[in-house]
C-alpha cells in the first residue's frame, strides 16, 4: 500500500477531518481551474522538521495542473476512440469543449449541479458560422444538464466513456455512496476516468492548510483512493489502473503525483443480466443546452457541399480547357481566373482526359465537362459516394446538358467581357 500522509500532517488534520463523502459537481469547475503555483517560502511549523529541511523549492505546473488533466482525458480518447463522452461535474465546460474537436466523438453530454456556472460558458460549445460553411463528415451533438451525480436519468445511459475530472472531493458522505451505484452499475459506460487530490502531495503546497479547495468535503491518500477504487471496481465488474499528473520534485517521489487518476475499464460488455439496475422512466436532469452540429451524414448539408464541390470543379475544368484551345484566340494568352488553383488540378486532369466520353469539350458557347469526369475528382467522389448519388444530389441544382450527361456553361457572356 502506498504511504499515507506523515503524522504530523496527519496531526495537523485530525481535530478538522470529515468522513469522505461522495463527490458532487458542483465544485468540479471551481477546482479544475485553480492550479498551483507557489512561492518559494518553508513549510507550516506543524510539518515535520526534517521535511521542512528537505523541502524548499518553488513548485510551478507546466503546463498548468488543470491543462495536464484535460491533456490525459483527450489523450485517452484519442486512444480508445469513444463515440459518446459525459463529463460528470463538467462545471465551465472547458473540457467539453477540448473534446468537441475530437473526430471520433458523435456525442458529448455534461452534467452539473450549478446550472448558472454552465450557462456562463456553454455558447462556446455552439457552432461557428465556419461549421456551417464546411460542415463536417461526423455528426455532433453536445448537451448539458443540470442535476447531482448523485442521481439517475436514462439520458446519461449508452456512453462509452465517463469522467470525473476533480469531483468526488466535492461529494458530500450521503453522495459518495450513491456515486458508484449511478456510474458504474446504472450508467456502466465501457470507461471511467476518476481523478481527484492526492493529500500525500498536500505539504509540498505551502499555502495549503487542510484542503485545497474550501468545498472539498475530503481529500484522499494514495492508499484511501486505491482502497476505494479497486472496491468499486471489483464490486461493478471493472478493473482500474492508477496514475496520474502533477510530478513530484526530485526526492520526494513517495508522495506520488499531485493529482491522482483511476482509469476503470468494463471487463464485460453490457448484458442484459448487468442492466440489473433500475431504470428510471421519468427524467430527472433538466436540460440547459443542447447544439446540433452541421453534418454532411444530414443531406442539406450534403446537398450544399455536393453543388459546391461539383461547381467549382467544373470552373476548374472550364478554365483548364478555355487556356488549351487556341480558337478562343486572345483567351489563350489570357491568365485563367483560377490558376492557382488549376494548377493544384493540372496533373489529376492530364490523367483523367483519357476516355473520349470523359473529355470537356467545346460546341458553339457552350462548354460541356462530362459528370463522369467531375466524379473521377477524389472530393466529389468521397462525398457522393456513387455515380447515381451524386446525379440525384444536383439534380436541378446546376445545369446540365439535356441528356443530364455533363455539366454546361455558357461562355458567350463571358466573352464579352474579355
């Protein structure tokens, strides 16, 4: 087991200590955001001496403790590749909106007990007019809800991972006891990501004095959280492995990270034997926001970016062959509107103008570019994936030759105006 906290400090906290009690939202948000940066000064008198000796050095996070957290939750996405992610506590949503930019995530949702904390920051979570513009090929749904951990809501049910960033120590007693129950036995999402104040690291924090949060209801030891961790998992079918963020300075290893982290992964999937749990018909969460992303999965938008793809591969085209054909006279020596960006074409074209059905070709004013060779583009191609698609996507949206074959422009006006 690893050590506990030395017993001066142990001292220190006796008259004060509180029962650990279940952690609660509320003060997720009002701790993750409170890193530690302290001046150079020596420990409390109370401290042991030949501790107080050891230790007199200036303890700075970089990055900060907060920025290290999010990094391992993003880290562990990115690993596990998560389709539906809840943020328990998720007070500013600063690490909703961290989350928000990972491409494997369809489904983020955060909870919290303060409401009005949430809605300061949850516009950040809205789209950007530049997601309307270039929606993006996964679909996005973020939402917050307002209610306790401590609770069950049959929204919270389906995700793959679950964190608790710097929660359960804002847990009163009454709470913590329900928490296992609400995350690992109703929710069971396939991961659990627990971190919470390792109190080992506590007398290295010189302006710490019992807890490093006013509403922090307890703050544990290596041992008690391990204690409390492979309980939880042993009792829920998950297995847990410790680590965590926040190093200690050299020579004082033994007091192990400043943040302690438990990953519990579901050793089984889900049954219905291990959905023993009741389940609630009636929401008890209230919902305070909710953004539906712009998505080319919903065909509006697929539609959009489709004409848009296939209008401007067609221009591309036009020009590339408008600079070939010396019967336009003057047009040959004239600078195409969008050489830069025919030249990112120029190869791709060269090859494509192989088959005679796939060539442009030139007839009085008008220009036709076969959709046979508008599809051949990578773009256009991953994005309708079939021929049939992409005819029944621009279907009286661009105009087309009269057997629907190729897509037709008009030159004579643009003649002229050379």
């Amino acid at each position: 087991m690893p050590q506990g906290p030395s017993p001066a400090l142990r001292a220190v906290r006796r008259s004060s200590r509180r029962s650990p009690g279940c952690l609660s939202p509320v003060g997720a948000a009002a701790c993750a955001g409170r890193e530690l940066a302290v001046g150079e000064k020596h420990c409390q008198n109370t401290m042991d001496k030949n501790f107080q000796e050891e230790f007199t050095q200036i303890i700075k996070f970089q990055p900060p403790l907060y920025k290290q957290r999010y990094q391992f939750v993003k880290d562990l996405v990115e690993k596990y590749k998560p389709k539906k992610v809840a943020d328990l506590g998720c007070a500013d949503c600063s690490l909703l909106w961290m989350l928000k930019f990972c491409s494997c995530i369809e489904v983020l949702a955060g909870v919290d007990i303060c409401a009005n904390v949430m809605k300061e920051k949850m516009h950040t979570l809205s789209p950007l007019p530049v997601d309307y513009l270039q929606p993006s090929e996964r679909s996005l749904t973020v939402t917050l809800h307002h209610g306790s951990v401590a609770h069950k809501d049959p929204c919270m049910l389906g995700f793959d991972l679950v964190t608790c960033i710097e929660l359960i120590e804002h847990l009163e007693e009454s709470e913590l006891k329900k928490f296992p129950e609400v995350v690992f036995g109703f929710m069971a999402p396939s991961i659990v990501v627990i971190s919470t104040p390792n109190s080992e690291f506590n007398p290295l924090l010189p302006r710490v004095m019992l807890y490093r949060h006013p509403d922090h209801k307890f703050e544990w030891s290596q041992a008690q959280f391990q204690s409390w961790a492979l309980e939880t998992a042993r009792c829920y079918n998950y297995s847990v492995e410790f680590t965590g963020v926040g190093h200690p300075p050299a020579g004082m290893e033994k007091v192990g990270f400043c943040t302690q982290i438990g990953v519990f992964v579901r050793k089984y999937p889900q049954t219905g034997e291990s959905l023993q749990s009741e389940k609630p018909t009636e929401a008890v969460y209230k919902t305070v926001f909710k953004a539906v992303y712009p998505s080319l999965k919903d065909e509006k938008y697929l539609q959009n970016a489709v004409i848009s793809e296939v209008i401007f591969t067609a221009q591309i085209i036009k020009h590339h062959l408008m600079s070939k054909h010396k019967e336009y006279g003057d047009e040959c020596e004239r600078k195409p509107k969008f050489q830069p960006s025919m030249d990112r074409f120029s190869d791709h074209l060269g090859k494509l103008v192989v088959e005679k059905d796939m060539e442009p070709f030139v007839s009085g004013n008008e220009i036709y570019i076969p959709l046979t060779t508008i599809f051949s583009f990578p773009k256009v191609n991953r994005l309708c994936g079939t021929f049939e698609k992409l005819r029944e996507l621009i279907a009286g949206k661009v105009t087309l030759s009269s057997d629907g074959s190729a897509v037709m422009f008009n030159i004579e006006h643009e003649n002229e105006e050379n």
